[in-house]
C-alpha cells in the first residue's frame, strides 16, 4: 500500500513537492526529486515518506500560554450589545483608549485597566441601554417573561430575565448568589419605584456594568487546561468578536468543547455562520490600525472631493474588498496586493474621478489594466489614512506596508531629527523623492528610510487623498522603488512583489493567532508557527482554512500556569466584589449610578443581518 502511494505521490509534482516537506521537516532528509543519498532505496523512500506522513497528523506540542484576562474592546462592545438585544440600541458614549502591543489591540485589551473616568462613562451606557432594553417599544421582545402585575416586584420574571440575559453578557451561566443578588436589586428598587420594568433595568444596568461583562476573563479547568466556558468565549471572540452564542454555550454545558470532536462540530457551523464576516473584519481592521480612521483629517481646500462621508466610505470599501474575496470567493489572501476587483458609492467615486452607477449604495467594480489601483494597499483606505492632511507620505506608506503588511518593526525616529530641508516650502526639489534624497543624508535618518522610502515612493501616483496623479509640482513622478530585492517600476510592480514577499503570509499568520489567543506569540510557540505557515500553502493560502487551522488546533485552547499570581489576575468574582454586591440594592434606590459604580472593577458600517442571541 505504501509503495502504491509512494507511486501516487512521485507521478505528481504537487504530492512529491508535499511529501519532500514533510520529509524536510520531519527527517531532515533530502527532498525526492533529489538525487537519492547513498543507500537511499525506494523502500527506504516509502519508510521515510510513511513516518513523515504520519509526522503531518500530529500538530507540534506546545504549552500555549498563560490564560488572559483582557478587557472588552470598543468593537466587541458594541457587537455584544447588538447581538443580545438588537442593533437598534443606541450605545452613546466614549470608551478607554486601549495601547497597541505587538500589532494588535487585541493584545493591549490583556494589559489594560479602567480608569475612574471610565468607570462612569460605563455605567453611563449601562444606564442607558438598559433603559432602552425595559422600555414600552422594547420591553415584549427583549424581556422573557411577563409580570403578574408591572407595579410591583415579580421575583420569578426578574430571575428568569437575569438568568438568560445574564448568560449571554457574563458568557457562562451565572450562580445561585449572584442570580439572588441582582433579582434583589430588581425588587427593592421595584417596591421604590411602583414599577417592575423600572426595578428591572437597574439588575440590567448592574450586569452590564459588572467585570465579568467588561472583562473577558478565561478560568482553568485544572491550571493546565481552559475550562468549558473559557473555551466558548475564546472560539466566539476569535471568530465573531462577539459572546458565545446561545448554541455554543450549550455545547459548553454538555461537555461537547471538551473533545477534539465536539469543538470542530461548532467551528464548522460558527464558520459558516454571517456572524464570521464581522469577526474577520474586526480582525483586519485592529492588525490594519484602521481604527486610524477615526482621526483622519484632510485639508478640504487641497481636497475638496474627500468628505467625512468618503472618510466612512474608504474604510467601508477596503474591509468590504477584503470580506469578497476572502470569504465570498475563497481566493488566495496574496493576491489581495494584486487584485482589481473591488466596490465603489458615489462619494469614492468622485476621488476615482468616475461616475457611479448606484448614488445610494455600493457597487462592484474592477480597475481596467494599466490603472495603477490594483491591490488593497493602493486603496484610499489605506494611501490615504497613510498620508498627511496636505499631501502624501512614501514614509508612512513604506512603514505602514512595513509594520502591518509583513510584520517587520521600523525603529522610531531619533529624538531630535531636522526636517527643515524636507519641509522647505522653497526647496528646489519639487517632488518627494528628491526631498526625501536631501532628508536621507542625514545620517541618523538614513537607515530606516532605506527600508521605508523605496516601498512608498512607489505609491507616489496617489496623493493625499488617493487620486491619481502623474506630476507633482509640476514635475513627472518617478515611482520606481525596490521590496527586498525585488525593483519594480510602478505602484501595481510594488503589489506584485508583496504577492511573492514571503513575509507576507507569515505575517497574517503570525497576527492571526496572536490575535486569536488575544496575547502575544510564546518563545516554545515557534514550531507551531512554522506548521501553521506550511499548512498555510499547502491550503493555497486560503484565509478560512487558516482561521479554522488554529481555532481547531490544541495549541488555541491549551494554557500553561502564570508565573506568578496577583490580586488583577484573581479574577473579577472576588470576595470584595460579592461583598460590594450585598448593600447594592440599598445604594441603587439613591442614585442609579452607584449600580454601575459597584459593578465596576480597578485595575455607518455594514453588519450582516443575523438575528439576536437572547434566546426565548
């Protein structure tokens, strides 16, 4: 039988290419098609090949890492809020600012706390989504039950409420205590208030104002392994940004997560759910910084044409790019450099300078060749955010490909750098490439802009605002430059040459699971990262295959012990958080922030249309 495959295997470039790397990764030995070492019979192939295929059903060990507790990110928020209740619920408000480390925000949320101001602001949303959730527009179809009699407390709804609720915001079942706690808020401030829907919202208001809301906070079963529900939330938050759903914690409950089996059953049917599109854009849009939008600006006298409507709309365009051909056409993520399919509404098409056939909305679109807009990162959505308010940029565009597209840190600049000769308004170089020669004589200045300057004077046909351009003060723009080795003469040459960059895939795969994980890639997790780049090609570099590659991985839900243990890291249901819960009730019928104040802890873009988890 071995022989047989060996045959199949040799008569196929692609299966011998296949079973060559495992022999190389495995064995150590020369690959097939090489000539054979001393020795080296057929029989002595198919032994070799027999171990290496083997070899490929077995993923490398590895420890994982320490389980995280991270706070909710603005975007899972929001999509929490959205998917529990509804996304008409107005969420007004302005939330901590988390850091970046290592790429990712992702990562930042495990190391960052609340500020006290951001402890008010928190139960100021709480506040109001739960007076929305309880009001006479909403109250039929997002509370479960129906109370004897509105004036007056009705312990039984206000548990069957809490409990369900609860469930899909605490992303676990709650205890008996804590469902005794906040049904005893509800009805003391019912008796108050005359009014059960009003007592209501203040258990409300306490839930989503709780750590175990804000925080995600993964237990142990045992200190080596996730318990089930940290499972849950860890496959839900990696591939739908969201809480589990009702179905997932289920599967939870019945132990399902808790065998290889189980867990594959429900990313399969997470995968092919619409929740998957907004988790995969608010994966790219955090390792892309695209939350960078919300500080752009361009000077509307040099760009008249770039609105705050076409601010929205070139972000809306490159995750919409990104979603079609990754999700709707199942293509090779590496020919997103090279791609000319791609979407355009009516304000972009005023900066691409064509008509739009739809005003309202969006429609496809696919750059003739020859046009220099070929791949995302000649998009306005990203040469534009990448670029200064006034003019363009090739060094923030070269660090930006630099840092995001392929994962490589460009140092900062010295502390005191002199850009008088870059910035002279009467300098004789009239285009970025010569300013950018005179700046780059300096010598603290030189070496990173080597590595920078090359890969963005490329995109220099764009400017500021991502139009198209031939001159520049008057003068024809070179756009020639260099990626790795690899010159290219023009914008659509820098594409092609990130296309076969193999930094390129690696770093998506890198940021995929780092954000995944929601911490930074171990030091004993290199193997495994190697594997999954090799399982990466071997899947044609298809971004699905990857996505479940990981979560279907041991080494996603594996965790080693923390090296030390401190009082952030015991988890938000400690002894002074019930504590603070038993004079709540008392505290909620003087003020409705002190709710809130308690549950708090130290330390216009398209959505699919999916119905809401609360389940009835």
């Amino acid at each position: 039988m071995m022989l047989g495959i060996f045959n199949k295997l040799k008569s196929s470039p692609r299966g011998l290419t296949a079973g060559s790397r495992v022999i190389g990764l495995f064995c150590k030995q020369k690959p097939l098609d090489a000539a054979p070492s001393r020795g080296m019979t057929a029989w002595g192939c198919i032994a070799v090949l027999a171990f290496g295929l083997a070899a490929c059903d077995q993923e490398p060990v590895t420890s994982g890492g320490p389980a995280t507790m991270r706070r909710l990110t603005e975007a899972q928020y929001r999509t929490i809020v959205a998917d529990v209740f509804g996304s008409h619920i107005v969420i007004a408000g302005r939330f901590d600012p988390l850091q970046r480390t290592g790429g990712l925000l992702a990562i930042g949320a495990g190391r960052a706390s609340m500020t006290q101001s951001g402890l008010e602001r928190a139960a100021g949303m709480a506040k109001a989504i739960a007076q929305q959730v309880v009001n006479d527009t909403n109250r039929a179809v997002l509370i479960p039950c129906t109370p004897a009699n509105a004036a007056t407390r009705d312990d039984a709804c206000a548990t069957t409420t809490v409990d369900k609720i609860g469930r899909l915001l605490f992303r676990r079942p709650l205890t008996g205590d804590e469902t005794a706690t906040y049904v005893k808020i509800a009805g003391s401030a019912a008796d108050t208030r005359k009014d059960f829907y009003a007592g209501l919202s203040y258990a409300l208001q306490g839930l989503l104002s709780a750590p175990d809301f804000l925080f995600i906070t993964e237990t142990t079963a045992d200190g080596n392994n996730l318990d089930a529900y940290a499972k849950a939330s860890r496959l839900s938050f990696a591939l739908w940004n969201s809480t589990p759903d009702d179905t997932l914690l289920k599967a939870a409950a019945s132990g399902a997560l808790d065998t290889d089996k189980g867990v594959a059953a429900e990313v399969d049917r997470m995968i092919a759910s619409p929740r998957l599109a907004n988790g995969m854009r608010a994966f790219f849009t955090d390792a892309w910084a695209l939350d960078d939008f919300a500080t752009l600006e361009k000077d509307t006298l040099i760009y008249p044409a770039f609105t705050m409507t076409t601010t929205l709309d070139a972000k809306e365009q490159l995750l919409r790019t990104v979603e079609h051909h990754l999700l709707d056409k199942n293509a090779d993520y590496r020919d997103l450099f090279v791609t000319r399919d791609t979407f355009v509404s009516r304000a972009l098409g005023m900066v691409y300078r064509i008509p739009a056939s739809n005003p309202t909305g969006w429609v496809p679109y696919t750059f003739p060749e020859g046009d220099a807009r070929a791949g995302i990162q000649n998009l306005p959505g990203f040469v534009a955010l990448r670029a200064h308010p006034g003019k363009s940029s090739p060094t923030l565009r070269g660090k930006a490909i630099r840092e995001l597209l392929l994962c490589q840190r460009v140092p900062d600049p010295p502390a005191e750098v002199n850009f008088d000769q870059f910035n002279d308004p009467n300098s004789p170089a009239k285009t970025a490439r010569a300013r950018l020669d005179l700046h780059s004589n300096e010598p603290a200045c030189s070496g990173c802009h080597k590595i920078m300057d090359p890969i963005g004077l490329a995109q220099e046909h764009f400017d500021g605002a991502g139009q198209l351009r031939k001159t520049e003060n008057g003068e024809a723009i070179d756009a020639s430059g260099e990626l790795d080795g690899i010159k290219f003469s023009d914008a659509v040459g820098l594409g092609q040459a990130m296309r076969v960059n193999p930094a390129a895939p690696a770093c998506v795969v890198n940021r995929l699971y780092a954000y995944s994980v929601g911490r930074a890639v171990e030091s004993g997790e290199k193997d495994w990262m190697r594997a999954l780049e090799m399982g990466f090609a071997e899947d044609d570099y298809r971004f699905t295959a990857l996505l479940k590659r990981i979560v279907t991985s041991r080494a996603f839900l594996a965790v080693k012990p923390a090296a030390t243990t401190s009082a952030a890291t015991e988890g938000p249901r400690s002894r002074q958080w019930r504590s603070g819960h038993e004079h709540i009730d008392q505290e909620a019928l003087r003020s409705p922030r002190s709710v809130a104040r308690h549950g708090g802890w130290r330390g216009h873009h398209r959505r699919p249309a999916v119905p809401r988890l609360l389940p009835r």
